[in-house]
C-alpha cells in the first residue's frame, strides 16, 4: 500500500505542477520578441482559426468554448493587428468568416512548432507501447475533464 501512496503523491504533484505551470510556460515559449502583440490566449485563437479554408465565428467560438460575442472582441483586435483576416459571406451577409493572415500563418507556425518540440519532449526515451499507455492515459484524464465542464 505504501508504494501505491507514492506513486500517487508523486503523480498527483507532477500534474498539479504541470497544470500550474504549462500556461505560463507555454506564453514564454511561444510570446517571442515576434509575436509580443498578441496574448497567450490570442495564440490559441489563432490555432482554432486554422490554416485550412476560411470558418465561420460560431464554430471557432464552439471550438474555444467562448460565446460568439467573446470572440468578436479578440478577434476585432487580431484583424486590428494585421492576424486574422475577417470576410462576410456572399451568400448571408450576416455570416462572417475568419482565416489567418500571413503574418497569423507564421504566429501559426510558430505555435504548432512548439507543440512538436513538448511532444517530442514527453515520449523521447518511451517504447512504442509506452507511448500508447501514455495516449490512452491522457485520453483518459481529457474524458474525465469532459464530465466536469
């Protein structure tokens, strides 16, 4: 019983220092001298928005878990700052669909490729079975997440 208590304490503060601390991190990381207009938040907006074709407001706010409103707010700032480019539909005016500018690519770009580098940075060492109970793992603690939201 003692060992299963350590391997829970031990686990339990690995992800509460992991949950403390990754945003943070993560602004440092990405929120370069390059990019120090936009928020950590911004970021994750300009992620939701995408590089594939154009989306319309309600399913990026959907993907965030933001009211439409919200979202106009940071938006109407990132078309502001050259990120996000903002169009209104041909065929319903009152539709309006967002995509990254050349300068959202790059903040894009830049973001994806820190996620590679923690992803790499979390199975370095790991068997390929390793990598899978760790998937399934954290595919877990996301459903978990789900329950509570």
């Amino acid at each position: 019983m003692d060992s299963n208590n350590n391997v829970y304490d031990t686990f339990n503060e690995v992800l509460v220092k992991l949950f403390t601390d990754i945003m943070h991190i993560e602004e440092k990381a990405i929120i370069t001298d390059e990019f120090k207009d936009i928020s950590n938040n911004d970021m994750h907006i300009i992620e939701a928005i995408g590089i594939d074709e154009p989306k319309n407001m309600s399913s990026v706010a959907k993907t965030l878990s933001v009211t439409v409103g919200t979202l106009t707010i940071a938006i109407n700032n990132l078309v502001k700052k050259g990120y996000v480019n903002r169009v209104r539909s041909e065929k319903d005016r009152r539709v309006v669909f967002i995509s990254l500018s050349a300068k959202g690519l790059k903040a894009y770009e830049h973001h994806a490729e820190f996620h590679k580098q923690m992803i790499k940075a979390t199975i370095e060492g790991l068997e390929a079975n390793e990598v899978t109970i760790l998937v399934k793992s954290l595919t877990n603690l996301v459903d978990f997440f789900k329950k509570w939201q």
